[in-house]
C-alpha cells in the first residue's frame, strides 16, 4: 500500500515536549509588544521565522494590512495558481460521549442522536456527486463505540469508488486505527486542538475523551507516524487569544514540518458560531483581524493549504480567495443527513454562507479563478504555467 510505503521512521521526539517549553502569558506579551518596526522588518524578508510571525499577527501590523494582502496574494498565485478547491462535509453523526460548552452535540445537549446507515450515507454520496463534489469531509462526533473505526472503515470503504478523495474529521485515534484507515484509502485528517491555553481548555472541555488535553496534543504525532497524506490544524477562535492561539498552532505545523516532511499540511479558521447550546465567544476577531491572520499565515509559509468553511459570509468569502484561502466548503450541511437524508435534523452549528454550489462555483469562476473538483495537482501546474 502506499500509505505504508509513505510511513517515516517513527519518531521519539512528541510536540508536547516542545509545547511545554512555552509560556502562554510570555508569548502573549511578547506579541503584543510588538512594534511598526518589527513589522516592517518581517515584510521585508524573503523567508520569516516565528518572531516575524508574532509581529506580523501583532495589533501593531493593523495598519500593514493593504501590503500583507498584496504579498499573500502574490505568494498564493505562485505556489497554487489561480485555483480555489472545493470540498463537501458529510456529517454521518451527531453523537458525542463529550460535554464541551462551544458544540452542539455535546452530551448534555438534549437532541436526538442520528447516525447514519450504509444505504444512507450513499444517498447523501448520491446528493453530493450529483453537485459535483469529489473531496469530502466526514465528520461525526466523539462516540467511539457507535462511529469508531470499524464504522469508520465501512464508510471509507463505501465511499472509495465514488470520490477522488476522503478526509476525516472525527475523534483523535491510536496510530494503528489511523493506518487501517490510510489502507482503505483516507487521504486527510483534519484535528483541532480547539485552544492552546493548556490551563482554561478545561473550561470548554467538561467530560469525555476530549477533556484530555495531551492526548489531543499527540494527535498530529500519531497521525505523522501512520503516514497520512495530509493533516490539517487549526484552533476554534473565539475561546481564547486568537494571536497566541495561532502562535502555538504554528509552532505546532512547524514541528510537524520538521519531523514528517513527506505530509502536507492545512489550516482552518473557524469562528465559534451560534448552535443550540454554545457558549457567547470569550474573544471575538473582526473581519479585519482575520484577513490579517490569513495574510500572516501565507507570508509565514507558502507551501500550506488555507481553508475557509461556510461558517464565514458570502462577502467575506468572496474576497479572501484573492487573497490567500486555498480551499473552501460549498453548499454545507453540518448535520448527519442534512443533504437528503434528515435534513431537519439538529446542525452542530449555523453556516453563515447559505449559497448553493453553483453559486460559489460562479463567484469563483467570476473572480478569474478556476473551481477545482479532483485533480489538485494536475490543475495547479497548468494555472502556474499559464
């Protein structure tokens, strides 16, 4: 198999041991300090280390947005060309034995529980391809007795012959569960630490697999070793510091970077968004802020892949492919069934870009960009040599 063949050395050296260096309150500080100088010295550099990352996500980079915008937007069309790559979640379950206050499925939200059955998930596959999706996302709740990896690997297994590719966002796995599901053929794994701030992540984090911080950590690691093609990272913003949280996330993909360079990597920005039962958000980013965080992430690193979900407006989505987002959601549904099966069934949380595939598809092609549906590679090259 090829996931085996792609399989590294198995590494001694975990992120935790790397995390627990940090100081969260010293790295705060230390980005809010943060001068205009330190600014105009990341912008111009070639290539940027951490420190040029924590000015350029600094509020002293606010009034650098125009030229980062420009530098993001230039890097992006060198490295993907003019591209933009859709994908589809496809929720196959709303049960969690997790209690986390940010999330609509959480335990103790009183709802009632679905998960999808083997007819079911390709009648909402049918719904998809119909549209023209050929990356989805599955994703279920933390419940490893009824979604754990035997149901996982029926899905996968189901799914395989009609897309081009899976991906994965579930409850962390041991590296052997992960290895079975790369031999199914499981190309990404997207796992979000939610927040870095070791001492409040059990303040969102009540009960369940999920309240163990460490185990969240290691994921990534795991997931390296077992040689899956693609990681994506992110954290929830809204819980904490959104600029420290992105710190920490990227020292964490530099880490990674490091120790599995065969993988790719991703990174996601979701806004904690209104759902039955959430919490208010602790820290709220304006749009502004996150165009920031968004060109920052593209000046620190060119290689990686920016995604942005349907959790964001249509003018906001609009906008941001020229400037540095990679990949994006159409047509989301974020709850099991919710393309055709169920589609009342509870969401884990409201989209806030209702717009139909087409629609996104056409704002795309309008903005002088191309949809990309399958082959990622095959299109890039001949976007960048045109």
């Amino acid at each position: 198999m090829i996931a085996s063949f792609l399989v590294p050395v198995k590494t001694y050296c975990m992120f935790i041991q790397e995390f627990e260096k940090q100081n969260w309150d010293e790295i705060q500080s230390s980005i809010y300090a943060k001068k205009a100088v330190d600014v105009e010295l990341a912008l111009g550099k070639s290539k940027r280390d951490l420190e040029d990352f924590k000015a350029l996500i600094s509020p002293a980079a606010a009034p650098y947005l125009e030229p980062m915008a420009q530098m993001s937007h230039r890097l992006t069309q060198k490295r993907f060309g003019k591209t933009v790559q859709l994908y589809a979640p496809m929720y196959l379950s709303n049960e969690c034995q997790n209690i986390c206050n940010y999330c609509g499925f959480s335990l103790d939200n009183k709802l009632r529980r679905k998960t999808l059955s083997p007819i079911e998930i390709m009648q909402e596959a049918e719904y998809l391809k119909k549209q023209g999706f050929e990356h989805v996302l599955l994703v279920t709740g933390e419940a490893s007795k009824t979604v754990g990896v035997e149901y996982l690997q029926k899905a996968i297994r189901l799914l395989r012959p009609h897309f081009a590719n899976i991906s994965i966002e579930v409850q962390p796995l041991e590296q052997e569960e992960y290895k079975i599901l790369a031999d199914e053929g499981l190309y990404a794994v997207l796992v979000y630490q939610e927040t870095y701030h070791k001492e409040n992540y059990k303040l969102y984090h009540l009960k369940g697999r999920k309240s163990n911080f460490d185990y969240r950590l290691d994921t990534p690691d795991r997931l390296g070793n077992a040689g899956i093609h693609k990681i994506g990272l992110g954290v929830l913003i809204g819980l904490e510091d959104w600029r420290t949280d992105n710190f920490f996330t990227a020292l964490h993909v530099g880490y990674l970077e490091r120790h599995f360079w065969q993988t790719r990597y991703s990174i996601s920005f979701p806004r904690l968004r209104p759902a039955t039962g959430l919490i208010e958000p602790k820290v709220v980013i304006s749009d502004k802020e996150l165009v920031q965080l968004i060109c920052a992430w593209r000046l620190l690193n060119e290689e990686i892949e920016l995604s942005i979900s349907t959790r964001e407006n249509e003018v906001f989505r609009n906008h941001i492919i020229k400037i540095g987002a990679t990949a994006m959601s159409a047509g989301s549904k974020t709850n099991p069934g919710g393309y055709s099966v169920e589609p009342e069934s509870l969401e884990q949380f409201e989209i806030d870009d209702s717009r139909t595939v087409g629609a996104v598809k056409q704002m795309i092609e309008n903005s002088g960009y191309k949809a990309i549906w399958k082959d990622w590679e095959q299109f890039r090259t001949e976007a960048i040599v045109r």
